[in-house]
C-alpha cells in the first residue's frame, strides 16, 4: 500500500495569516481513493527548510503532493527546490509560456520577467495547465516515487486535482481493495459514555478500525473497513453500523453529512407536521438552525424570541404570576413557553428552551447552565431539564440541540 | 533564536475529516511573541507515525508545541508517546485528579476507567489544570528542549494557551524587538473597492506592512509594525489606524476581535435604547448574534421569527391586504415588521429582515439574494434594499450582517 504525504508551502500559513484548508481538501480525496495519508506539514518559504522537508517525504512516502510557491515573487520556489532535492534541471516548458500569455492578455497585462519563471519546471515531469491561473501544476515520476505540485489558491488547486491528479491516482492505483469510512452521530451523550458503551464491540472487531470524535455538538464514530469490492465493503460497514446503532440505541441521530436540523426536517415533512419556537437563552439559534434548511417553510411556522420576559407575557401569554412565582428558568414556564409558540403560531408542536446562559444571570439555586424545554403538542406536553457546560455560546449550542433531539425522539417515537 | 514547531496529533485530520484550526491559532500567538516557526505538522494517532514526528521535531526544532490526542480513549497517545520519546515514566497527577473528578461531578458523571487514563502524564512536567475540560495540559523543559502538549478541543486549547503558555515564553523568551499588528474590520464594501481607496497611502508607507483579508462576513485590513518598545508600536500602530479610518470612514466598524454585534450592543446600552427584531429569510440569526454577547438583555427585548404569512399577520399584525398586494418580500412588508416588532416587544427600535435565501423561491422580478431591511423607531422608519450574493447560509449571513450594521449606522448618526 502506497504511503501519501501533503506538504503545503508557503510562510503566511506558518505567520498565521491563513489557515490550510488545502490539506484538508487533499486529504478527503485520497481517502476515497483508498490512499493512506500519514503526514501532512506546512513549510515556509525558507529554502533549507522546504529542501529538508521535500528529502524527509522522500524518505518515508511514496507519493508527495506539495501546494503553493507557484507564483511568480521571488519566495515562489518550489519548483526550484524540487529539482534541486531530486538532481533535475528545470526546463521550459512552451505549453506553459502558451498558457501565460493567454491569461495576461485576459486580463490585459504584459509579460513581466517574474511571471517567466512560472514556465520553467524540472525536466521530464507531465506538466498540468492552469486554465484559471498562470500558475503550471506537475505530476513526476522518479524512482519509484511520485512527487506532484498544484498552485495554492484554493479554487485553482481543487480544479486541477479533481480534473488531473484524480484521475492520474486511479489509473496508476486502481484499488485492489476498497476502503470505506461511515461516521455514526450522537448526540446527548459523552465521549467516555459513548467510549464505554461501545468498547466491548470494538475490541471483539478485527475487520473495522473506530475512531471516537468530539466535537462541541455530537460525538461521532467512524466505522472504517475493506473488501475488494464496493458491494462487500458496503455490507460489511452496514452490518457494524447496525450493531453500533443498536448498542447506541436512541443517541445516534444520524450518519455522515447529515444534520441534527436535517434529521428532523425530514421526519416533520413525512408526517406533515409543523412546529414553531420560543426560546430565550437561544436567542433564535433554534429557528436560525432551522432554517439552514432549504425548503423548511413546509414545516417551519416560526416563533417567538422571548428574551424580556414582557414578551413572554404578551406574545406567548405565559402567565406574569407563574412567572413571579416559578421565576423565567423554571420547568412552569418552559411548559407553558412552548404551549404559547405552539397556539400563536397555528402549528402542530412548539418547543421551547429558557436557561442561563451565564457568564451572569446565576443564583444560589440555578446555577449557569441550568436550561429547561419542552415540547406540546396540543395534546400533551413533556418537559427536559439539563445542566450543561461549557462557556456561553456552548451552552445555547447545546440546549438548540438537545431540544431539537427532543424533538427528533418526539417524532421518531409518536 | 529559537526555533518553534507545531505537531497537530489526530486521524481525524489526516482523514480529512477536520480542517486544523489550531495551528494558525497557535501560529499567530508566536508571530505576536517574535518566534519563530518554521514547521506545522500533522500526524495520525498511530504511535509510530507519532513517534518518529517528534524524534524529527526535537532534533530540528527547541519549542514544540503539540495539540490534540489527551482524550480518554484507546488512541489518544499523546503523553504515552512524550514519555517514550523522553525516556520519562508517567506518573499521577492529583491535581489532575481533582479536576476531573470536579468535572466529572459538575455532569453528574462519575469516574470510568478510561477517564482515569488522562491524569497520568510524564514526570517532572508543569501541569496546567483545563477549568474547561477534563484533559490537562502541560509544559516540560528537558535537555534545552521545550515540549508542550494542550487539547485538541479549540476553546479548551485556546483558553489554556492564553492563560499558561503566553505568559510563561514571554518570561522565557523576553522579545528584544516588538511586533504588532491591528486589524480594522469593514463592512459594506468589497475587497476590490477597499483596495482601491487605500492604495496611495499603503504605498506611501515605509514602516508598516498591509494586508487585505476578504472573509465571507467582512473585509479586514491588517497593519503590522514594529520598534524596541511596546508603546512606540502602539502609537506607531495607531497613527496608521486613524489615517486608514480616515479614508475608510463609516465602512469601518471595530477593530481586533470586535464583532458587529458587540460594536452595536455597546452604542444600544451607551444610548439606553432598547431593540426588538423581526425575521423571516435569517429565521432567528440576528437574534441569535445579539445575544451571543453576555450581558445583552439589558438592551434586546426579543423578537418574532415570522417564517410564515400567519405569523406575520397574528404576531405582528402586517396586515393581509399589504401582504397580497406587495408580496412578502417587499420594502412595505419589511417596513410594517419592523414597526410590528417594536411595537409588539416594547422596543425602542425594531428592526426586520425579509428575502429570498434561496435556492428556492425566486420568481421573474424578485432573485434569489433580494432582501428587504426596515429600522423603526416610533416616528420613522428607515428600508434598505439589497441584492446579495452567495449560497443560502451566506445569504443569510450577509442579510443579518447589513441589519445589523444599518441599526450601528443609525445609532453612531444619532
């Protein structure tokens, strides 16, 4: 199996000017190309340190894909340093200088000597042309290894890798096993929860590998397995998402790409049912989560931002002597929050969230982090209490998500 | 000059499935200390792969900085592998017991064996106590080297390099030469038009050095400076900054860290006005953003998510009659919402939001992007029209960024 490493160049990453979202780019395709990527490093434009870098990748992978140093300043020097590391010459190349020409006429500018160095690149490589820059990319064999160059602003590299080096990886790599990843999403429980409940399976697994993510919004497993063809390995990674999901039972909410909002969008739009909001810690995270959705007027009414408690009173006619009496974080008033959304927005369900958010608004009894909700349905309404943790924004993250589980539970079970 | 390397442990990175974040965070605390840093690299959880990592950084590097792989299960390695690599032994650390017991405590969760796990770090080292979560960190000094470890979670990461790690290198490694930058942050014009209008002076500027960042929300001029004290940066960073705010006039709302919600929350609590919000294309967002500022109920009342017609027409009483005529995404719809919301949240000032988010929606006159605003305070009301560009979450973004940034202009005129 052939060993993948990323080396993404350039000194403004390693200044903290940008982040490197090219990596994360070329790490999701060799994934699906079934390709093991073991190292990824970011380099500044310094010569030494790219020279040690490029020899190191050398040493320990087989295929080396380098981003940036493309361009046409003077701390541009990839292709130079590459040549160099590998004993090349660089050479120019005429369908480069084509190219160049073409694009500075585009955009009406003239031929600079900086941008001619853009058309010289070590001899004997396949040389990629930029149709959206002046930037060339490379792919070259030598010695059994595979070094290929792609220019650094993002939108040019993902072109020229989905159009050239994808399909230049299947030809020279045709899978002889398929490798296939499924990512299970759970939601409401921790990451030493999920890690306990599920260990004994793991451990009796010889054909999967697991890995258990947090994330501030869910845990996630990731199921990763191999078969030679697409068919097993799918039925392989069902079978251990099956057993996974049973163990987990409820928690899991999802898989993949999907979404918490999605999720629940879905199952309102196949029993036609419509909900409304009231929420004050949230502030409208729940509706604003919502609504990410495309299509969610089918099932979304809207709501109440019932910060000030007088908006409570008025739009929601949450009682003011329940209020008095039970104080605005109080099961009492989630209850009747969310019976308010659910009749002033004519939908089926309301749900309602009201908590302290903090880092203010604590007393002796409810601390921050204390948030209620509930949910009505016209018939009947249940009710959730949690203490969560975290900072501010985590908080509220938290309580949107747990009441849309609330929910999701609510409409999985009816 | 030391020599600075950050090694970000995890699979998920290589996998793909996270973009690293923390390294350009870390990156750009060690540009603001003077240190320099030369590699950022990624590694998997496998102990190896880990190993091998970082013989290479103590060979070429003096500070290392490592994120991710604390957690409680099977494969974070982290600690085990330093102590390898340093030929130290683990040992227990009770203050770190305390904290996860505390924690742990704090959720209503008691001690699992894997928890255990992470308060066993090698010997000798300075630990430093997560308040946030329950994997410590730690900074070890051996051999000339400096090795430091902190989560992979980015709050907790972020929190704790602050607190422990600036301090402690800034007494280690006092700057001789100090470097500084500040950023103005713009909004309502683009990265083109920013770049226009700046030009000659930037150009004129021989002790500072320019960026120009465009993000999906704003566009962000960086200034960096330098000179032997921290006061003569300062006032040589503010010179610039007022010439720049000169050129770039109302388009410049905050500087740094500052958001456009606290730069408005904090003229609404200087102004003691209050404001009520009206939202239909954002669904909650604007809400959503104002109160992520602790401390906002003393000036945001709430508000209505009017996603559907009837809510509009019940909660704040738009009538019918104008809703057919104009349509709901209209400049009388918006008007009548925001002067709905006021009203109805005992507001000072409502302000309201309708469009098409897309991708759905459109039709022959009104496009996709096409946003209607309203600001009312009782005698008048102020609309805003825009056509807005992007996917349907970029959209939304944008709408609630103009609201909010209408509602600064109106508050800094007033």
């Amino acid at each position: 199996m052939i060993k993948a490493e990323i080396i993404s160049i350039g000194s403004e990453i390693l200044r903290g000017q940008i982040t490197d979202t090219n990596a994360n780019f070329i790490a999701k395709k060799l994934v699906e190309l079934g390709i093991d990527l073991e190292h990824i490093s970011a380099v500044s434009d310094n010569p030494e340190s790219l020279l040690s870098t490029l020899k190191l990748a050398l040493q320990r992978s087989d295929l080396i894909i380098t981003t940036g140093g493309l361009g046409p300043t003077e701390d541009d020097i990839t292709y130079q340093t590459i040549a160099q590391t590998l004993n090349l010459k660089l050479k120019k190349y005429p369908e480069a200088e084509k190219n160049l020409k073409r694009i500075l006429k585009k955009i009406n500018k003239t031929i600079s000597p900086s941008n001619l160095k853009q058309i010289y690149l070590p001899e004997g490589v396949k040389i990629i042309i930029n149709q959206h820059g002046t930037a060339p990319a490379m792919i070259l064999e030598k010695d059994n290894k595979i070094v290929c160059s792609f220019p650094g602003v993002p939108h040019e590299m993902k072109n020229l890798i989905e159009e050239n080096l994808i399909p230049y990886l299947k030809e020279k790599f045709p899978p002889s096993i398929i490798k296939k990843s499924k990512i299970l999403k759970i939601t409401g429980l921790g990451e030493s929860s999920v890690n306990e409940l599920i260990r004994d399976y793991i451990n009796k697994q010889t054909n999967f590998s697991f890995g258990i993510y947090a994330n501030p919004e869910d845990i996630q497993v990731q199921v990763t397995t191999q078969a030679p063809t697409e068919k097993e390995v799918e039925k392989l990674l069902q079978s251990s998402v099956n057993q996974l999901t049973k163990i987990l039972d409820n928690y899991v909410y999802g898989s993949n790409e999907e979404t918490i909002e999605e999720v629940v969008g879905n199952l309102l739009k196949t029993k036609k049912l419509k909900i409304a909001v009231a929420e004050s810690c949230t502030g409208g995270m729940m509706g604003e989560m919502i609504t990410r959705i495309p299509g969610s007027s089918e099932y979304f009414q809207g709501g109440v931002i019932s910060y000030n408690v007088r908006v409570k009173e008025n739009l929601l006619k949450v009682p003011s002597e329940v209020i008095k009496k039970y104080g605005e974080v109080s099961r009492q008033v989630a209850k009747l929050m969310a019976e308010g959304a659910q009749r002033c927005c004519h939908s089926d369900i309301g749900i309602s969230i009201t908590g302290i958010a903090g880092p203010g608004g604590a007393t002796k009894k409810k601390k921050v982090g204390l948030v209620y909700m509930a949910l009505a349905d016209g018939k009947k309404t249940i009710n959730q209490k949690h203490q969560l943790f975290g900072n501010r924004q985590l908080i509220r993250l938290r309580s949107a998500r747990r009441a849309l589980n609330m929910l999701r539970i609510y409409l999985t079970e009816k």
